[in-house]
C-alpha cells in the first residue's frame, strides 16, 4: 500500500484522475442514487441561494465542506468537526470559534500536487496544531483500521445515476466536476466513513452581521399521520441541536416532489416542465426552540432505503407539514425565491404552508 497517499478503491488519491468523467460517475455511482440525486437539487438550490447577496448584503458565504462525526465516544471527544477548508473568506473564523463551543474541531486543508487530505486541530487560544494525514488521525481517534461500507444494490439505481451525471452534473459543473463533486465524496467516504458510521455533512455556511446560518435542503414528499408531516432523522436533529448550542442555526428548506413514491426522483428537473410547475420549496427555521418542540414529540422508524448504506433503519421524528412557510415554486424566477429565503432569515414569518396546498399540488399516478 502506498503510505503516502489516501488509499481508496480505485487507487492511491495522488493517482486519481479527476478530470476523467467515467471514473468521476464510478466514484459516484458507489453511494446509493438518491445522493447523486441530491446533488442535483442542491445546485439548484445554490442558485437560487446566490440571488440572496441581492436581498442581504453583507453576506459571506464560506467556501468550506464540513463533516460532522458523533464518535459515542467521550474519552477522544464525542463531537467532532472536520471543516476542509478551499479558501480562506471572512466569517470563517467565526464559524471556527463558534463550532468550536461544541465540537473538537479539526481544519482540513489539501496538497499541491493532491496526495491527500491534512487535517490539524483548531484551538482558539492557540491556534493550529501540527498537519497530520486524515486516516493517520482516523487510526489514531478510532483505534482501529479503516473499514469500507457497502451499499446496498437495492438503493443504487444505475440508470438514475446516469441520468443525472450526464443530464446534469457534467453540463453544470463541467471542469470543476471533479474538484467540486467527486473529492467532496472521497473526504467524506474514504476519509472518515471508513472509521466513524456516524457521520453528516453540511451544505453551505453563510455569515451575515451577528448570526452564522447552516441552509441543508432535501427533495422529499409528505406522508400522512393525522396531518400530513415531514420525517427528520433523528440524528440529523441531534447534529442541529449541538450547532443551535453554538449559535448556528440551520434553515430547513424542502423541496416537494410531485409526485409522493420512493420511485421519484430528480429527473423531472430535468425533462418535465409540468411536474416543475407542481414542486413547491418550503422551509423552516430550526433553532433550539423549535428543535427542542420536536424532538420532545412521538419518534417513528423509517424503512432501511433511507439510511446511508440502505440496510439500516433509521429513527425520525415527524414535523407538521402546516409548521412550514412556503417559499414558493420552483419555477419562480431566482430572485423572488431568494427574497422569501431572506425573509425567514430576518425571522419574519412565511405565508404558513396548508395541507390542502399540498394535496393540491399531488400528481398522481399508478406506481404505488
């Protein structure tokens, strides 16, 4: 094995060709389809995010991914924070020191030539510790050798991939596919999901005047109890607690599918102009307030497809759907979303989503 790079399954990271399209889709095809498309849904969320410089100025998005690990483990620190940092922007150091309230946080940063991924530990009063390779330090936290997860077959839909690989990423992302999509995963996957099965990642981090936001966006579908809810993992709330804690709060925004099945994925973005006019994105603020009203209600489990690898159930908590505001659909211009958007942040209530704006919005169909 060559110790001077991060191992992954297609070979020493050094030796990685990123540029290479069809290794970029096998890398990604590796993760169940939903995450790819996922990906899609985030970009063009991100569009309509970046109209928000616009609506609030002064903003300072964070050019970062940050991975978040629940180790269960208090002798080495049970909350950790890894921020791979591409660029230095203002505000990152106040998303430091405010992880830092919560979290043993660790800066990553890369090599020139790409080797590997470097990580060293962030002490406020003291500043950077020493680098040391990322899977050195994942031995030296977790005691144990990396171990790689499978995913099952049944969660990872080869043609879903490729639809949108080739129908979207690739145009999107063109030369940056590799260094914007593909090595987010490698960190991820090779670089801590092989020690620690309890991992998150953040989407984007903005800083504006005195508040730090975290804004995660999911493409989802209602399902019914007495009222029609949305579930959200358990442990995914239990990551936004610990940053409501540290003064990040998170906007929760969803992105309805029209069509309510596990068989619905992203594509119509894609190629369908009617099933766009029925996609509604809503969202709320989760501070610790609202987090707190949740997590004190009934908790259900979802089925195995949900999890990262497809093969464990998952704990949820249900969330009204009528406790979301609507930020409208996704075929308003950019601008006029981004403004909605701003209009949470500032914490001015959102026109309160209903249950029959939602039904009405249902396309129905056969598959069950």
């Amino acid at each position: 094995m060559d110790k001077t790079s991060l191992e992954t399954p297609w070979g020493p990271l050094k030796e990685l060709n990123i540029a290479d399209r069809d290794l970029c889709l096998e890398i990604l095809s590796c993760d169940k389809h939903q995450l790819i498309e996922g990906l899609v849904v985030e970009n063009i969320f991100d569009q309509i995010v970046g109209s928000l410089e616009k609506c609030m100025p002064g903003i300072h998005w964070l050019d970062i991914e940050t991975a978040i690990v629940d180790t269960e483990q208090e002798n080495i620190g049970r909350w950790h924070a890894f921020v791979w940092v591409r660029t230095r922007t203002a505000g990152l150091g106040r998303y430091l020191i405010a992880l830092g309230k919560r979290f043993r946080t660790w800066v990553v940063e890369t090599d020139t030539p790409l080797t590997d991924f470097f990580v060293r530990e962030f002490r406020p009063e003291e500043g950077l510790g020493e680098p040391v390779r990322i899977a050195d330090l994942m031995i030296r936290l977790s005691g144990r050798k990396g171990k790689s997860q499978t995913v099952n077959p049944d969660v990872r839909n080869f043609a879903r991939q490729q639809q949108s690989f080739w129908g979207f990423l690739v145009g999107t992302y063109e030369d940056k596919l590799g260094e914007r999509v593909v090595l987010p995963r490698i960190f991820l996957n090779q670089g801590i999901q092989r020690w620690f099965r309890r991992l998150w990642n953040l989407d984007r981090i903005l800083v504006h005047e005195d508040r730090i936001w975290l804004l995660e966006i999911k493409h989802k579908y209602p399902y019914r109890r007495k009222n029609l809810s949305f579930g959200i993992n358990r442990g995914e709330l239990g990551v936004f607690d610990e940053l409501s804690k540290c003064g990040i709060d998170c906007f929760h925004a969803i992105l309805v599918k029209p069509h309510w099945h596990m068989h619905a994925g992203s594509s119509y973005l894609l190629n369908s102009l009617e099933q766009r006019e029925h996609a509604l994105l809503i969202g709320k603020v989760l501070d610790e307030r609202v987090i707190r009203q949740i997590s004190t209600g009934p908790r259900s489990s979802s089925p195995g497809y949900t999890s990262f690898d497809g093969n464990n159930r998952l704990d949820y908590f249900p969330v009204p759907a009528n406790s979301f505001g609507e930020l409208g659909m996704i075929t308003d211009p950019r601008v006029v979303l981004a403004d909605k958007l701003a209009t949470g942040l500032r914490g001015v209530d959102l026109p309160t989503l209903t249950d029959e704006r939602l039904s009405g919005l249902r396309l129905k169909d056969e598959r069950k």
